[in-house]
C-alpha cells in the first residue's frame, strides 16, 4: 500500500485505490470504476481492499468472500437446503424403533433414499449445512470489514474544505454571486438539527450519518443469528429428541450425556366412549371404531444423575422434579422440556399359555412368560415343569437348533418349551403366535396360547433451546440496523465563500427529493437562488438502493 501512494495536487498522500482525495476531495483515480461513476460517494471514495488488492491467493480469497454476490449465492444455498430439509419429515419425526434408512426408502421411494444418504433427515445437525451457515457468516464478515472500515473511517476524517471538483461533482450544487453571512445560515441548518463543521470560509452541515452504519448494523444482527444457529450443533445449547419410555422403566434423558434419567411411573389412556346417535343399536359397531382418545398422560419422575461418568458405574438418580405430562402440559426442569408426543401399545408385554394334555385337559395353573425377561423354568403342578429352551422375541428362523431373532422387540415371539414329567423322559414344543408343533415325538402334553397382555409405552418429546435468546437478539439488530438504514436519510451540505461569492454542494445516500426541498427552505429564508437536482430523473430510483 505504501509504496503506491496517490500524491493529490493539495499535496496530500493517499493510499492506494482512493477515488477521492480525503483531504481536499479531488478525483485522483479517474480510470478507476469508471462505469459506476455514481459509487464515487459510496464509500466516500476510499480504498477498498477487494477492489485494489488481487495479488496473492490470500488477496484472491478476501475478495470472494467480500464480493456481494457469493454472499448472496451462499445466502440463497443456505435457505435452499433450509427448504429441502423440509420435503420429508426430519428424522426426529420418524417413529422410534425404525431403521431410518429403510424407513425413508419404504416411504419415499428413491428420493427419499437419497435424502437420507445425503443428511438431510438431520439436516440441522450436519456437517455440511454447518459449514454452509459457517461460510456465509465469513462472507458477511469479510464483506463488512472490506467496505465498512474505510467507510467508517473516511466519516470519522472529514475534512471541512473541499476542492471545487469536488463541489461540481456532487448531485446537488449550486454556484451564486450572493452574498451570504455564513454564521447565519449555520444557525437556520443547526435548527434543522445538522451538525456543523467550520474550517475558515468553509463549513461542513452533516445529519443522520448513524444511516451509513445501518447496513453494518444489519449484518451484525446476521452474525449473531448465525452464530445462535451454529450453536445449535453444540452439545448442550440445544435438543430436539424423543424418548420412547415403557410403563416402569426409567430411561436415560438423550442429548444429556447421562446426566438426567426419566421414568415412567404410569401412563394413563382414557378414551371416549362415542355413541353413534343414527346408529340405534351401538352394541353392532365394532368398538374400534368409536375409541378416540380423551386424555393421554404421562406420571413421569425426573432424576439428575451425580455420578461421574465412569465407564461400568452404576447411575446415581436423585429426584429433581415429578409431574404428570399431558399434551400441551409439559415436565419442565432446568431449561429441558418434556412434551406428551404420542404412545405405543404394539407391544407385546407378557404372554400367558396353558398347560394340556392331548385331550384337552388343562393341568396345573396357566404360567405367564413375561417376554422382556422370561424366566427359566415355570412350576405347573408337583410332577409338572415346563422349561424355556430357547426363546426368540422377534422369531426370524432356527439356527444351529436355537432361534434367531431379528430384534429384541417382541414383534413376534416364539418359544421352545421343554416339559419335564418327574421321572419320566422330557418333551419338547415349539410354539410361535396362531402356530404350534410338536418337536418331540408321541408327544404326550400340549403347551396352549391362553392369552397376551400389550406393554403400554410414552413417547416424550425432548426440548431444550438455550440459543432462543440469541436468536432473538440477533433477529432485533437485524431489524435495527434494517429501519436505520431505511428511515435514517444521511445528509450532508458543504458550503463556502471563496472570493465572496457563494458555493454550495450537497450528498445524501437517500431521497435527494426531500433532500433539496430542506435545504431550499433554508436558502429562501437567507433569500439566496435555489439549488437543483440536475439529476433526478436519472438517478432517483438508482440511488434509492444505495447504503
Ligand atoms: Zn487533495
């Protein structure tokens, strides 16, 4: 930068890329940008970094990320793939117990395969729209330090005297032979509430210049936004699971790293019990039918684990909270929240079988095999032992003489019973839901299905969301910076009177209409010509949209 210094005919040095000098106000880079000549004032004629240095790799990088059009690529990709994580239903809505992959494919077909192989069933946890948000954040960032600092700073310097080209070349001036008293006019613009800078002969109104910063101000409010968002990836800002709890079972909380436990005490299913009132015979319905849930709630106990995280050490709970969750009434501890999802009864819980002989004859009382943890050996009457051989909770096929099971759930149970007569030789049967066999041969006794009971289970949805606050306050600045930047109008009016006649130039990032009709308010009253903007048709809807 130093060695390329643009020395302006006042005699002061400036860097490299300045349009204009920022001492006097001269043109001193005429074949600079020469298209936009409207720009000049943008940023008050600094030096841009984008726009002047392309030299080395790390040049090259600044200046695409600084550059507004890969900020609003990576902006635009971003609320694509925001849009596409929105097509099928993110994994946290899918039913527990399924495997994901095969659940997308099963139920979107192909598309929904690749949705899944691509991440977006867990789009605001993966890697890549976390980079995506993290590039766009770089963007802005660079985007604002590479215009907002020269910006900054050139409003900072202002000098009060500027040269006549400089006058000549803003939207609105004007050049008259009046004679003006300057500390008078101040005085009618300092009633307009503008600032004034007084250098001599020359002085410098200014208003509104908070305006300059809305852009800056707006881009903050970005960051902070995406800075809250990315948090999200962080274990322990944030949380969006589900629980699938049986009745009895204390489950640990996902998301905490073990550090809370919930149980389900109880879960309570009401239904009502509908009457079909064109219907005169109710009992003729099939009952299913007329079942629709009242009231559904969770009896649920919340315990913080204390224990260490020790591999192999047993949890040790200590109650923290206890409520009953129903919908739209939450268990709220700390800043998690427990919300009533839905419930499952497809479980089987236990299945309870008879004891036969080949005619029918029950013998002994029926045995219950609960099928989370069956026992081994079930007593029917003093002679009588009928033994679990084997025992698959989701039968798939016999293997090497044992069954093989598909899941641990109990979809479809099936058992291998050994029934020991005292003294006698021992027989075997193999039963599965609606289907038994005899393995044995001559078989003497018969194991008979008498019936099952379901489990009941809650699903709870688990919420915690410490970014809110973040998000919020992001969201705020970004309104800020937005109204600052679209009410606040920066207004600035340099005057002098060199060789006692009177000049006048005038630049405002907005509405020069409004503009030039304040500051002829102010010259009718010290009875001086009106100033004009020559440009308007041209320029009004252009420099509308400039910052
Ligand atoms: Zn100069």
């Amino acid at each position: 930068m130093s060695n390329k210094q643009i020395v302006c005919e006042c005699g002061h040095k400036n860097p490299e890329g300045t349009q204009l000098c920022l001492n006097c106000g001269r043109l001193i880079n005429d074949d600079y940008d020469k298209k936009k000549t409207t720009d000049v004032m943008r940023y008050d004629g600094q030096a841009i970094r984008s726009k002047t240095k392309n030299r080395t790799i790390l040049d090259r990088i600044w200046n695409f990320f600084a550059s507004i059009k890969t900020g609003v690529t990576l902006l635009v990709l971003t609320v694509i793939a925001a849009s596409i994580g929105t097509i099928f239903p993110q994994e946290y809505f899918i039913p527990m117990n399924v495997n994901p992959e095969q659940y997308y494919y099963e139920h979107y077909g192909s598309l929904g395969l690749l949705y899944y192989k691509l991440g977006f069933h867990n789009l605001y946890s993966s890697w890549w729209f976390l980079i995506l948000l993290g590039l766009v954040a770089f963007s802005i960032i660079t985007s604002s330090i590479d215009r907002g600092i020269p910006l900054h700073k050139s409003l900072k310097n202002q000098r009060t005297k500027k040269h006549s080209s400089f006058y000549k070349r803003q939207r609105l001036n004007l050049h008259s032979e009046d004679q003006v008293n300057l500390d008078e006019l101040s005085q009618s613009f300092k009633e307009k509430r503008y600032k004034v800078k007084q250098d001599g002969n020359h002085i410098l109104l200014e208003k509104g210049r908070l305006s300059r910063y809305g852009p800056y101000i707006n881009h903050t409010g970005l960051i902070i936004l995406l800075f809250g968002a990315m948090l999200r990836f962080l274990p322990g800002f944030y949380l969006d699971d589900m629980v699938y709890v049986k009745e009895g079972e204390t489950k640990p909380v996902p998301g905490t790293d073990r550090g809370y436990y919930i149980k389900n005490n109880d879960f309570i299913y009401e239904e009502y019990d509908q009457k079909s009132q064109s219907n005169t015979n109710p009992e003729s319905i099939d009952p299913s039918l007329n079942k629709i849930a009242k009231n559904y709630e969770t009896k649920a106990t919340l315990y913080k684990n204390s224990q260490e995280e020790v591999i192999g050490s047993d949890a040790n709970l200590k109650e923290v909270a206890s409520d009953s969750i129903k919908v739209n009434h939450p268990l709220k501890y700390d800043h998690l929240q427990f919300y009533q999802s839905s419930f499952d009864n497809s479980l089987l819980k236990d299945m309870t079988f008879n004891l036969k002989t080949k005619d029918g004859k029950a013998l002994g009382k029926p045995f219950t095999v609960n099928l989370e943890s069956p026992k081994k050996t079930y007593k029917i009457t003093d002679d009588l032992t009928v033994k679990l051989r084997s025992y698959a909770p989701d039968y798939e096929k016999i293997e090497n003489g044992v069954l093989a099971t598909k899941s641990p759930n109990p979809n479809n149970p099936a058992f291998v019973f050994e029934v020991t007569d005292k003294g006698k030789q021992s027989e075997f049967s193999f039963l599965r839901i609606k289907e038994s066999q005899d393995i044995s041969k001559d078989n003497k006794y018969d194991v008979k299905f008498a019936n099952a009971t379901n489990q009941w289970a809650t699903v709870l949805a688990v919420k915690k969301d410490l970014t809110l606050p973040i998000l919020f306050t992001g969201f705020v600045i970004f309104l800020l910076g937005l109204a600052v930047g679209s009410y606040i109008n920066h207004r600035r009016i340099w005057i002098n009177t060199d060789n006692c006649e009177f000049n006048i130039a005038a630049h405002t990032n907005k509405n020069y209409y409004g503009f030039s009709k304040e500051i002829n308010q102010v010259l009718d009253k010290h009875h001086i010509s009106h100033i004009e903007d020559t440009k308007q048709d041209i320029h009004e809807s252009k420099e509308a949209n400039n910052g």
